[in-house]
C-alpha cells in the first residue's frame, strides 16, 4: 500500500514502522543473556530460515516439528559455544512464540510446513501503522484526496452503508423476478432487504468458519465448505500499555521473554497461564510512553476475556519481574488492546496454512473460486486476505484480492461469459 500511496503522491510520511523495534534484550527474570550470545542464536534462527526454504518443500509433517528436528541437531552437533543447552533452549521456546505471532496459529505444529512457503515477504516494511488508522488508507483507495480528481471523490461513500449486518445470502432463488432475471437476495439482521446479480465476500475466514451453514442460502457447495474448513486461522492481539512517564533509557528497545524449561519437559506444560505466552514487552515508535505485548492463540483468546484492569495487573507484574533491577519502574497508568476473536465480525486475526490444509489439500484458491448458481452463472465471489495465494495475512493481500474479484466480474459483465473466471 505503500507503493499506492506513492503513486497518489501521498504523504508516505504518513506510514511508521510498527515492527519490533531495535536494542531488544532477551532475559529471564534474573539474567539476561550477552549479545554474544543473542548473536549465535540468532546466527542459527537466520541459517534454519535459510535451509528451510529449500528443505520445507519435501516436508511432510507440520513445521513446529521441522523446527525442532533442527534445533535438536543445532545442540547435539557441538555448535553451542557461548551459552549452554538450557538458555539455547529457552531462546527456541521464545522463538516459537514469535514464529506463532507470525503465521497467527495456535501452534507451530498446526502450521503445515510446505504450506508455510505460499507466504512471500513484500518489498518494503511490512509491518507499518498509518498515523490516522486506516481511514487513510480507504481514502487512498477510494482517491479521495486533494491532489486526484481535483479533491473529488469516487461515488462510492453513498454506497457504502454502515451497520448493516448479513443475516442472509439468497444467492440461488427459486423465484424469477418480474424481469424474467434472477437475482441474488441479501436481507439483513434489521430487515432490509437487497438484491444483485453478484456478491463479493469479503469477510473473514473467521466468520465464514462460524457463520457459513447460517449466511448462504442454499448451502454453498461442497468444495467451498471444505476451503473454509480446511484453512487455518488464528488469533494474534496486541497490548499497547501505557505510563505517566517513559522509566525506560532511550537506548533500550524492550525485552523479550525467556522461560526455563527442565530438559524433557514439553512447552506445553511451562506455560500453564496465558501470561506466559507474552512474546515481550516493547517500545512504540513515536509514543515514548508507551510499550506493547504481543500475544497469540489461545491464551489470547483466554485474555480477551479478562478486564482491562486484570490486564494490566497481570502485565505489570510480569514486566516489574523482568526489568525491575535494570530500571526505578513506575506502574501503568492504562491500556488499549485490540480483541480480535471476541468481534463477532472477525472472530481471529488472520489465516494460515494448516496441517488440516494438507490432509484436506485445500489452499487459497480453492476459497476464491466463484460459486455459480443452478443455471451456471458466477454468483459469489470471495476475497480477503485468506484467498490470496502468497500475501495471506496482509492488509495490501486482502487489498489486491478487492481488484482481482472486481476484475473477474467486469471480464464476465463484458462479453467474457464463456471464459474461465
């Protein structure tokens, strides 16, 4: 998107990085390890990274268990120098942890690893925040900008109507209008009722999972039921925590959190609370009072339903354990926290491919293919970021899906009937 900023001469200035930011250290409650030793660590994730673009193509299991399978030779071959097997091991632990805020599932032995290729790093930065939310960018798609049209909008803002929920997606009707045409029959939860020749889904896979036996009338056929079943989707929130005053040293980029696991103890058994799934706890560009945690799977979905205030009693304590002899802390004064699976209208965060993908052998196009009605005609169209082949999980993927379905429909609409959509 940011590409498309340009291309409007927008203010690119308007987009900060909200990657994780530098000067990082990694610890436990009570020490914290050298940059040497975070240098051969790294060094490793860096070469697994590396061999695993090639090897992960051959790989038939889950990619929590190629990780593993590389990690185990990485201690048994001697290449540990600096550090010994238990703080290697807690690393990998944590990396675990970052690999799942990542592909956003709940487990990287859910995650297929073949599949795990699909995904393509876009050029640039691909974690950024645009500085008014995301109304910036709908402006952007829709022009309406001073320096296109002359300031005009697009006529799209009469058309598109807010708070009104889909009950219902009569997409094959018995009835032919007056017209002899058929038609497709939205009706809302509040009544309304709206009809069309084509609907793009948009929606979530979340929802789709949830809601699909309910929405589509008639049930969509089988070879979509199994795409929405068989891809993954998880759950990735944020927690921005917020202070009076920065206690933190200008040069320090927050910490990330080390656990000690007994050898032979499985990672399951360490994080009995979901607390201690928190990745960490790091700075904010341009809010210097400010540090969030990053949390995934279902020890988000079990913090959603705590209250702010437990929240955040939780993360200052846990944030006190690990920084309390490095700096004077001061408690929080507040946070704001994003509660993706808890919206009724998202129900996760975004899509994955899962082992469950493979043994269904369903992927993304499999979800974007057209539905057609009982007299062959394209009906439904899905988009979002979980239908695009290799920039699933993305804000410009889900974008980029809008203009292929809206493609599609225009090539069908113009004389195109009888090509492949």
């Amino acid at each position: 998107m940011g590409k498309t900023a340009q291309e409007l001469n927008t203010d690119i200035q308007t987009l900060e990085s909200s990657g994780f930011a530098d000067n990082v250290v990694f610890g436990f409650e009570d020490y914290k390890i050298s940059k040497e030793q975070l240098r051969e660590l790294m060094q490793f994730v860096e070469s697994l990274k590396e061999i695993s673009n090639s090897e992960l193509s051959k790989w038939n299991k889950s990619l929590g268990e190629y990780y593993e399978e590389k990690f185990k030779e990485f201690l048994d071959g001697g290449s540990v120098s600096t550090l010994d097997r238990s703080v290697a091991r807690a690393f990998f632990e944590w990396y675990h942890l970052m690999e799942n805020v990542i592909d956003g599932s709940d487990n990287w032995e859910e995650t297929c690893g073949s599949g795990h290729l699909h995904y393509q790093e876009c050029p640039g930065d691909p974690l950024v925040t645009w500085k008014r939310g995301y109304s910036t960018l709908f402006n952007i798609l829709m022009k309406d900008l001073p320096c296109c049209h002359n300031g005009l909008q697009m006529p799209l803002s009469d058309r598109i109507l807010l708070n009104k929920a889909v009950d219902t997606i009569d997409w094959d009707p018995s009835c032919d209008t007056a017209e002899g045409e058929k038609k497709i029959e939205i009706t809302c939860t509040d009544g309304t009722l709206y009809v069309a020749d084509f609907v793009i889904i948009t929606s979530s896979l979340g929802f789709l999972k949830s809601n699909f036996d309910s929405l589509f009338v008639p049930s969509l056929p089988p070879f979509k039921k199994r795409a929405i079943q068989g891809l993954g989707f998880g759950t990735v929130d944020k927690i921005f925590i917020k202070f009076k005053n920065p206690w933190w040293s200008s040069d320090w980029g927050g910490v990330s959190l080390l656990r000690r696991r007994p050898e032979g103890v499985k990672s399951n058994a360490l994080r009995s609370q979901w607390s201690d799934h928190i990745l960490g706890f790091y700075t904010v560009r341009l809010h210097p009072n400010m540090l969030i945690a990053w949390v995934t799977g279902k020890a988000a979905r079990e913090a959603e339903k705590l209250s702010e205030n437990e929240i955040l009693e939780v993360c200052s304590t846990l944030l006190k354990k690990y920084v309390g002899a490095d700096f004077a802390y001061t408690e929080p004064t507040g946070l704001i926290r994003s509660t993706w699976f808890n919206n009724p209208f998202t129900l996760g965060s975004y899509s994955y491919r899962s082992m469950k993908s493979k043994e269904m052998n369903v992927w993304a196009s499999d979800l974007a293919q057209p539905v057609y009605d009982s007299s062959g005609y394209p009906r439904l169209f899905f988009a979002g970021e979980a239908t695009h082949d290799f920039f699933y999980s993305t804000v410009h993927g889900a974008v980029e899906t809008g203009w292929r379905e809206a493609d599609r429909i225009a090539k069908y609409c113009n004389g195109f009937q009888n090509a492949k959509l």
